[in-house]
C-alpha cells in the first residue's frame, strides 16, 4: 500500500522556511531525513530542462514513483513567462498525490539561495519521496554549490551550447555526472554530442561523465535518463563537495547564532559613551565587552 504524503503540510513547511518565518527554525531541528536521492539538473535558460522533467514524470508516474520538483527560476520579468509554460504544462501532474511541484522564487538575487535550497530540500528529504529534483538555471557560482547538494547532477545542453561548453568547460565538467543533449532533432546535435563525448572521455577528464542525446518535446531518450540516474545513484559515488557545502552552511548557522545575542542599539550607545574619551581603543573596547 502506497503512504500519500501530506501535500498541503510540506507545502505550509516549505513556506514557513522560505520566508523564515516564527517557528522555521524548530521546523528544522525536527526534521528526520530518510534517504531520498537529490537530482540536480541545471543548464542554460531554454534548454529544456522543464520539458525533460516533464517528461522523466510521464515515466515516473507509470512505475508509480513518488517525486517532488523544486524549480528554481529568477523573478524576472523575462522569467515569468517560462514559469508560466512550466505550470501549464505540468498542470496534468497538479492533483496527482504522487507528484509534488514548487517553483521557488529567487526575488531577483541569487546570494543565499543555494542556503536556502538545502533548507527546502532538506523539508522535502524529511517525506517519503522516490527522488528529489532540483531544477536550477544556469551554471553560474550557485549551481555550482548546488550540486554539492545533488547526489547526481545531469547538465542539460543544445547543440547550440557549443560557447557555453567552451567557457565553462570546468566548471561544468566538474558538476556533470550525466549530460544531456537536448533538442537533438536539430542538425548540429550528433557533432555537437561527440565532440562532448570526446571531451568527457579525454585524459583531463576524471570521471567519465555519461553523455545522452534527447528529445524532450517528443519524449525520446527519456528511458536512458531514467536508467543513467539509477545507475549513477546506485555507483555510490562519493560527493566530494558535499561537506564542503555543509560547512559552509553550518558556518552561516553559527554566525546567525552567535549575533543573536548582540543587542546593536545598545553597542552603538556604548560607543557613544565612550569613543570620545582619552584612551579608547576599539579593539580593547570590543574585548572587554564580549
Ligand atoms: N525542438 C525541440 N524543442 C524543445 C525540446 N525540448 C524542449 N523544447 C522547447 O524548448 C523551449 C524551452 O523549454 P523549457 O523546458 O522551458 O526550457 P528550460 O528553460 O531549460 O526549462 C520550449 O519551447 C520547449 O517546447 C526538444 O527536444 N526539441
Ligand atoms: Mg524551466
């Protein structure tokens, strides 16, 4: 017997965090993780990242998989209509219990987001889900962190990503557990998927990314996706970046804590009363005080 999931309580959850709002933090201290893999899959805006998603949940659906999608999409106003097309077409999934959407605004700056990805995620994590899907824009600095957070990262590339494979060749060989090139019913897809399966098999290349050619407006290739991420999930990679992430945001809840207790009306007075007077020495003044 399938357990439903509480849909509107993970909803109220994720909201409460999102927006930090009373009582967020015990939210958190109470949660307890099962081991829902994360999938992360980032790419340039326009790349299909939504249609691939869409269509891994046509399958997903038929194996009766319990999935949650957390999109990520900047609030700008040219982003707006993508999350709209998003909402449309996965509408279909809206009232099926077995799939949970959110689409995460990043109100127009992208400092603390991954922070508060883990966050959410980590609400998500705390449910019996199948898998975790994280879709983020890009490959900037976050994405990059953000994959510290998956346990399998898929890129999503077009044949016409060709100067974004160039400039960000690192960094994107570095995130990459699958590539997936999408839109390969266009022209350049078989040249431009070698040439990336050349570069993921050279010498340079630690881990032998896997490379996928898809359609994901016509659901072709989606089955090989589907198979990559359990074959990658089950190789027990080790995720190198993780801790890393961990410490960083274990480093945020440290600073967060430690200047809870400092009261900055009454620093400033304090410093008004005594700046002025023959000997201060703020370093003195700081070490006295705390
Ligand atoms: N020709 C073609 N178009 C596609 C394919 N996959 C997605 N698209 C279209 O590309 C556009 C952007 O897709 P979307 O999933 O929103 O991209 P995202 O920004 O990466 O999430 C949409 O109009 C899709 O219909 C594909 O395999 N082939
Ligand atoms: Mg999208």
């Amino acid at each position: 017997m399938l357990q439903t999931i509480n849909f509107r309580e993970l909803a109220r959850k994720i909201s409460l965090v999102e927006n930090e709002s009373e009582g967020y933090e015990s939210i958190l201290k109470n949660l307890s993780f099962s081991n829902v893999p994360i999938i992360g899959i980032t790419g340039p805006p326009g790349a299909g990242k939504s249609t691939l998603l869409n269509a891994l949940l046509d399958i997903y659906q038929n194996k009766d998989k319990k999935i949650a999608i957390l999109a990520v999409d900047p609030t700008s106003p040219f982003n707006y209509g993508s999350l709209l097309g998003d909402r449309i077409r996965m509408a279909k999934f809206f009232n099926n219990p077995n799939i949970y959407i959110r689409s995460l605004a990043t109100r127009g700056s992208l400092g603390g987001l991954s922070e508060k990805i883990i966050e959410i995620s980590d609400v998500v994590r705390s449910y019996p889900f199948d898998y975790i899907f994280v879709e983020t824009v890009g490959v900037g600095q976050s994405e990059v962190e953000i994959a510290g957070l998956a346990d399998t990262s898929i890129v999503v590339l077009v044949p016409e990503s060709g100067d974004e494979v160039q400039t960000m060749k690192a960094g994107l060989m570095e995130i990459a557990d699958i590539f997936v090139v999408n839109k390969s019913d266009r022209e350049e897809a078989q040249k431009f998927a070698s040439n990336l399966i050349k570069l993921c098999h050279s010498k340079e290349s630690l881990n032998k990314t896997t490379v996928l050619k898809t359609v994901a407006s016509k659901s072709e290739g989606i089955e090989e996706v589907v198979a990559a991420i359990d074959k990658h999930l089950s190789g027990n990679f080790e995720n190198v970046k993780k801790p890393y992430l961990l410490a960083k945001k274990a480093l945020k809840i440290i600073q967060k804590k430690r200047m809870q207790d400092i009261d900055q009306t009454k620093l400033l007075t304090d410093i008004k009363a005594s700046y002025q007077k023959d000997g201060f020495n703020i370093y003195k003044f700081v070490e006295d005080v705390f």
